[in-house]
C-alpha cells in the first residue's frame, strides 16, 4: 500500500453500498408487506433459536468472545503489516496478488483476469465482497456470465433480486415463492417440482453439477486470510463452495483486506465464534482452506485480490474502526428488532441490519446531511441486543450513536438550519430559564386535551410531527414536577437559578438544581419525561 490508498471512501455509482431511497422511506414499502415480515419473523426466530442452544452449550464463550475482539483489534492496529506478510506468503507460493483501491479498480482486475483465460463463464462461491463492488455487472458488461452456486445466491440470481441477510440473502423468499421461481427460471426442471426443501435442493444440485463441470474459472470471497502462510479460508455449508475452489484450472478470491488474520492460532478463536453466531452450529460443514498453487492438485493458477474500498478510510477513526472487526456472521441481524420488521432491502447497501447502519456509512462516508447513507445510523432502537450477540463485542450502538453525532455536525454547515437543529435551539432556549420552562410546563398539558381517547398522543404539529409520523408520545401527566415537588415537599421547586436543598435520598430536582446531568431520581408515576441525561421523577419535563 502506498499513503495515496489511504482513507478514501467507496466510490458512488458502482456496487451495492448504497440503496436508491433513504431508509426511512424504502423501511415504509417493507413494513407494509405483511409476506415479508411473516418470512422474515420466521426465519429470524428459527435462527435465534439454533444460535442460543450452540452458545450456550460453551462455558468460555465470554471468554471466546474477549479474544475474538483483543486478536481483532491487534490486527487492525498493525493492519499494513499483516497484508504485507499475506501478500509476500501468498506469492511465494505461487499465487498473485492484486491490490485494488475500490470497486472500480477490482472489478477491471476481475475482468482482465477472466477474459486473459479465454473463457466466458465462470462459478461464484458466495461472497459478500463480490456482491458489495457489483462484480456480476461488471463481469456481464464485459460479456462473461456468473453463475452464482450458493443455493439462496442462485435464487437470488435467478429472480434478478438482491440479497437481503448476510448469510441467508433469500431469507425474505419461502419455499412457495422459491419452487415457482425455479419452475420458472431454471432450465431444464421437473415441472412436478415440490416445495419440500429437499426436492428445492436437489433441483439446485441438479441445475448446478453440469456448470461446476464445464467452468474453467472461479470466483471466491474469503472469511479470513492467515498471513503466517498466506492460506485463504472459505467456510460454507453446502460443499459448492469445496467444488468452486478444487475443479476450475482459475481461482480468483476477492478479499476485504479487513479478513486478514495474523496466524492460526488466531484463526482457531475465529473458528469457534464464527458457526456458532452464524447458523448455530458447532463447526462448519465444509471449511476449506488453500496457500498459493499445489502442482497437480486444484487451480493452477490463483489471484489474490485485496480490497480496500472506504476500509482505510473506516481505518482512520480510532472508534469506528471496529466495524472492520466484523466476522460477518449475522447474529446482530437476527435479533434486530428493526431488521426483523424491515429485511434488508430497505438498508439499500449489501450489508443490512446493525452492522450494516454503522459499515455502508463508514464505507461510503458520511460528509453532508444528505449523503446516500446518512439515515442508516438512525436505523436502529439502540436496544443493544446486536453488542450482546455480536462473538467479536463490537459495540454496535456506541458506533450508531457517534454516527449521528457525524451526521448532526456535518448538517451543521448547511446555510439553512434542519428543522431538528431549529428544535433543539428553542429547546435549549426553553430549558435554560427556569421561568420558561415552567411556563413550557404548564403549556404541554394542553396535550392531554389532545390524547384524552388514547393515552397517547399520535399526531403533533411541525416540527414535533417528525417524533409523531412514526412514533407515539406519552399523554402530558396531570401534574408537572413542580406541582409533584410542591406538593410532596411543601413549597415551591427552587427560585430560579438557585440549588433546591435535597431532599431524603439525595436527589436533587431538574433545571437549577445542583444535580448533575445524568442522575436517576426516584420513580415516578408513568408517562413521566426526566430532563436531558435524567430520569427524573413524575411530570418533570
Ligand atoms: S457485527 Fe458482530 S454480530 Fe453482526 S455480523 Fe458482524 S460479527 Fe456478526
């Protein structure tokens, strides 16, 4: 690598990085097909399910999860290092390596490489990265033909769509939808064709053998690297991805240089967390693995191509470079609460769910309000359940949130100010005077005229409508904090600008109080909103 390579982002207008629509909108159209949430809800929990028992039938899967994180972070921090030692390994044992900047470069690589061989065709083992820089167009502009061999990656392929999971890109497709697909688009199927999984698959098998056969080329991505040796190491469950990398005389791997690990040793930990996050397993079918070129054994040639595609530009955050840590299991996509109601689709990139609302925006960048990936960080409840699953403990909300931050600064250049920056300032303004925020107080609870039928108030005027287009707020208490704390401690809240005394229990009120931002007041009656960072008590605002 070269200082020239560093920290540009993933090019616009090739690839799949970023969707059409922002998310709010494409989220929309999804959660109102009632199909889609019905396969998605399935699937999901099927998935949960499996990964729960696999995890916890391991003691020291904490401690599996530390390491995961500790060997990923070491690696990012010596990351030139390791690629140098991969790439020197990989070519002294017979294979090329060919470092592309972005998905332009690597699929000008791809494409000269196939059509240096002659052949028009060649067969894919699913890969992530592939799908990310759109080499299949680039391949087909060139007049060569991919044949995707991963099962769900056929269906995908053969109904022109685009995957919507990292591991189960049909996942948004049942049997139904895929036996009429293949009835329709695969040639040469039995027209009595069943939806029973196993017939769906044996259809597949059928369709596919007689391309392994004839396919002179292949194209592989990569889970890990290992730079010790320089060995490649795909995992899969079907044994397509074995037939890909052992028959054609050409292998071709496109690798984001983020999957490189430094030994073995390191792999072993990798090993473990990743079958188990990811289809809940405890080993992987077929893991198959390959350094440079064996004489009369496999590929007679192998091209390594390293990808780097916005990585060191992720890279160059201290924090949001552990996005890169991702082993691309998909545990944080199936227990999202919003994944789960949206599918992939709505996430536009090729990554979806958590990872994806904290990855396609680091790839692509976010440096003005309205970039193509600007809405995805808010994408997500922050519940938190995608850091509890995640094996490598990326903090996936922690990164959502600096996001928004990133988001928020780079609107605040704009010469007309957003709507929410023009809320927050009369909010500031309101709250930094005791007697407008009590008089804002005593205004709110005007709102319980509006939500008397519901408890809840579902439709607000600008700009507050953009919190109700899609949310409930709470109905207004029938008493504010300073009437709770008149009444309880017999006299007003505070004189402005002035500490109340504290109370018994040591917490001291909201604006002009002495107590800092952040501390949890005792409980109030429900429907109560504490001050920014508290949870204060009843009706305080
Ligand atoms: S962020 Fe973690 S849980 Fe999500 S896909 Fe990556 S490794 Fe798996």
């Amino acid at each position: 690598m070269t200082a020239a390579f560093l920290g540009i982002p993933a090019p616009p207008g090739v690839g799949q990085l970023r969707g059409g629509r922002p998310f709010p909108a494409a989220a929309r159209d999804a959660l109102a097909d009632s199909q889609l949430r019905r396969n998605l809800g399935h699937a999901t929990g099927v998935i949960r399910t499996k990964r729960a028992a696999a995890v916890g039938e391991l003691d020291d899967w904490e401690q599996l999860r530390l390491a995961g994180e500790a060997i990923k972070r070491a690696t990012m921090a010596r990351l030139d290092d390791h690629l140098v030692r991969l790439e020197a390994e990989v070519t002294a044992r017979g294979g090329t390596v060919h470092w592309a900047r972005d998905a332009h470069e690597a699929n000008a690589i791809v494409t000269g490489l196939v059509q240096a061989t002659g052949a028009t065709e060649l067969v894919k083992v699913k890969s992530m990265a592939t799908q990310e820089i759109g080499l299949n167009a680039a391949l087909a502009d060139a007049g060569i033909t991919a044949h995707e061999t991963d099962l769900a990656e056929l269906i995908i392929q053969l109904g022109d769509d685009v995957p919507s999971h990292i591991l189960v890109p049909a996942i948004h497709r049942n049997r139904a939808e895929i036996r009429e697909l293949f009835l329709r688009e695969m040639p040469g199927v039995d027209p009595s064709l069943t939806a029973e999984p196993r017939r769906l698959a044996m259809a597949a098998r059928a369709h596919l053998r007689r391309t392994f056969l004839r396919a002179r080329v292949a194209v592989s991505g990569a889970n890990f690297g290992v730079a010790e040796t320089g060995s490649l190491v795909v995992v899969e469950s079907e044994g397509n991805g074995r037939m890909c990398l052992t028959l054609p005389e050409t292998l071709i791997t496109v690798m984001g240089i983020e999957k490189v690990v430094p030994s073995w040793r390191d792999l072993e930990v990798f090993l473990q967390l990743l079958p188990r996050s990811s289809t809940g397993e405890r080993m992987n079918p077929y893991t198959s693995t390959w350094t440079g070129v064996t004489p009369g054994d496999g590929p007679q040639a192998f091209h390594l191509v390293l990808l780097d595609n916005g990585r060191t530009a992720a890279l160059g955050d201290a924090v949001g470079r552990d996005a890169l840590h991702c082993i691309r299991c998909s545990a944080c996509l199936n227990v999202c609460p919003v994944y789960e109601r949206t599918g992939g689709h709505a996430y536009g990139s090729v990554y979806p769910g958590p990872i994806g609302a904290v990855l396609s925006p680091q790839l692509t960048g976010i440096h003005s309000g309205s970039d193509d990936n600007a809405s995805l960080p808010y994408a997500s409840s922050l519940c938190g359940a995608c850091y509890d699953v995640c094996p490598v403990r990326i903090d996936i909300p922690s990164l959502l949130v600096r996001l928004r931050t990133a988001h928020v600064d780079a609107a605040r250049d704009r010469p007309l100010p957003t709507a929410e920056a023009l809320t927050m300032a009369a909010a500031a303004w309101v709250m930094s005077s005791p007697t407008r925020f009590a008089a804002a107080e005593t205004a709110s609870r005007l709102g319980r005229l509006a939500g008397r039928a519901t408890g809840r108030l579902s439709s607000l005027p600008p700009p507050l409508s953009a919190w109700t287009s899609s949310r409930d707020a709470p109905r207004p208490p029938e008493e504010t904090f300073r009437q709770w704390w008149s009444r309880t401690r017999g006299g007003p809240a505070h004189p402005a600008g002035q500490a109340n005394p504290p109370p018994p229990g040591g917490f001291a009120g909201p604006a002009g109080s002495a107590e800092p931002r952040g501390s949890a007041g005792p409980a109030g009656p429900a429907g109560s909103a504490g001050p920014a960072g508290s949870a204060g008590p009843a009706g305080s605002a």
